[in-house]
C-alpha cells in the first residue's frame, strides 16, 4: 500500500531554518551596529585601577580610555603636598584610546589614605582614591640571617658588602630610565617551575646588629637551572658583586627593571636586546647563599614590589576592552555628554 507524506515533517524543517536564519541576521545586524558605534563614537574618558586597595609591595594596574594625544598622572597622599606626589608614566597601547601605567606601591610606603590623580587635558582630571595597607611581612618578627662560612665570610662584612658595594652598584645601574616600553605582553616567570626556597618578599632578616629586609623572592633553581627573562628588554648589567654574586639586570622600559642574583653564568651582554622567555643565564650560589637558587628582584618606578604580584598584575595587559567599548558606546548614544 502506498503511504502519502505527511505534511508536519516539512513545515517543522522550515520552520527551524527561519528560526536559524532570524538569530544570524539579528547577530550580523549586531555587530554591524556595535562596529558603527566603535568607529564613530567619541571615547568615553574612563580609569579603571586594579587593585584598589593594594598593600605595600603590590604593583597597580591603570588604564585609561581617552582620545588625548598625552596622559600625565601623579600617586600621593590625599591631603599631602604637591612636591611630594609621584609622577606616573603613561604609554598608549598601539594606536588605540588606551593609555597603561604600573604603579609600584614600596615595601615600607606607609600605609594610608592616597589618591591617583590622572590629567587628561587642561579642563578634564580624574581622580581615584585608594587605601594602602599594612603587609603581612611588616609585622612578622625578622628572620635569623644564615651564617656563611666560605669565603671568611661574616655577618657583619655581609653588611659592610651590601651597604658599601653592592646597593651603590645597583643603584647606579637603576638610575637609567628609558621612556618608552620594550614590551607589548604581559610579563612571565624566570624559572619553569616556580617554587619558593628560602626567604620571601619584604622579609626582615636580622644581620646582628643590624635588620635588613629582603626585597625579592628566593626561588628553588639546582645549579645550571635555565634562568629565563621574564619580558622583552635590554641587558644594562652583568655584574659580579659581594653579596648578590653574578646578577643581570634587564631595562623593561617605563622604569621597569627586572634582577637576577646569585647566577653561576651569564648568557647575556650589556646591551644586548632581549625577548621574553630568552634564557639569559645559569642558576649558582654565587655570592651570600648557602646553596643554589634564583634571588628574583623587580622595580616599578623606583619602588621595591613584589616580583610575583607584579607579574600577576600585568596579566591585565592581555584583558580585551571590546565588549566594554561597546556599552561605554550605547552609553554615549542614551545619555550623551552635555
């Protein structure tokens, strides 16, 4: 017997079809409108800091949205004088609206009340007040400072190396300041496994009589460890001092330094051009130590941070502003600017 179509089967098919073809058109239609409003809209001026309440040591991310052709900004305390605030440098990402700044927060910046002001033109300021709080390591008691036999080496001339040799030294080399980014990404670690060994940020260690604190991460890295460099950069030290032992020092840029301490070799020379992930060296026990590691060292502005929250801090470099352009643009359009 010959069984005649039924009729359901067809309508439901184009049913779905129209169905599908009405959620593509409506998308298409969406994104064509969503491009028109990100190709004629004027910027929306906008700050955006993370975190909002950093601690001593932390780095802070700033982002601004503005068509203006330069950025200054300032980092002070609320109510404090004008002399006393900190310049920030800002750098435009490419050629778009967004403007970046890393802000270091100093191991021992007294915690408080401070602001970030921003200066976009003559007429438009923005303004963020943040909160600095205490550190964990600031209240922690000081750390017993190993005894070092090799060498005739003492407390007290470990003191002597740092205060009279190895800090000048550095300091000298970290005066450099170059105004432009060698990087575009975030930063990445030194080290392929990252695991820390020994003394860590901000930690107070009492060379008697004396109290020094430690300014960076002791990592666990067994002798001729790959030592990688964290950012694209330039090589502007390759030192062998008392204390630190072989250390390579790397401009980042935007007085951004990255340090290395205690290597067994270097890989690198003064001026060589770096990339991120190079290796510019061996892990050693060169120097103070009681066994091989990394003694991994950054400075944002002139401040001491921690090495790891910075680098977690510019994870924020990677986050994509699209979507958020988009709303700041039918913002614009509901209720534009008088």
């Amino acid at each position: 017997m010959e069984h005649k179509k039924g009729k359901k089967g067809p309508k439901w098919h184009h049913k779905k079809v129209s169905v599908f073809l009405l959620i593509a058109g409506g998308i298409i239609i969406l994104l064509l409108v969503a491009g028109i409003f990100l190709f004629f809209h004027k910027t929306v001026l906008s700050v955006y800091i993370f975190p909002e309440n950093p601690k001593q040591g932390d780095t802070v991310f700033i982002r601004v949205k503005s068509d203006a052709s330069e950025i200054t900004g300032n980092f002070g305390k609320s109510f404090g004088a004008a002399q006393d605030e900190q310049k920030l440098i800002f750098y435009r990402k490419g050629n778009s609206s967004e403007w970046v700044s890393f802000l270091g927060i100093d191991a021992d910046q007294n915690p408080g009340d401070y602001k970030i002001s921003v200066d976009v033109s003559a007429t438009e300021k923005l303004t963020k007040n943040i909160k600095v709080a205490l550190a964990d390591f600031s209240s922690e008691p000081a750390a017993k400072a190993p005894s070092i036999s090799q060498n005739g080496t003492t407390q007290e001339k470990a003191v002597n190396n740092i205060i009279k040799n190895d800090n000048p030294a550095l300091k000298k080399v970290l005066s450099i300041f170059t105004k432009e980014p060698y990087f575009t990404a975030p930063f990445s670690f030194p080290l392929s496994a990252m695991k820390i060994s020994g003394f860590s940020f901000g930690k107070f260690i009492g060379f008697f009589p004396y109290k020094l604190q430690h300014f960076g991460v002791d990592l666990r890295a067994p002798e001729k460890t790959d030592i990688y460099v964290v950012n694209d950069g330039k090589v502007i030290a390759t030192l062998n001092l008392s204390n630190y032992g072989k250390t390579v020092i790397i401009d980042h840029g935007l007085d951004i330094f990255s340090m290395y301490l205690h290597l067994d070799e270097f890989k690198v020379s003064v001026g060589d051009i770096v990339k991120r992930g190079q290796v510019i060296g061996l892990s050693g026990d060169t120097g103070y130590v009681t066994a091989p590691h990394l003694h991994f060292s950054m400075r944002v502005g002139g401040a001491r941070v921690d090495p790891i929250e910075f680098i977690n801090a510019t994870k924020q470099l990677q986050d994509n502003s699209f979507l958020a352009d988009i709303s700041n643009a039918f913002l614009n359009i509901v209720n534009p600017v008088k």
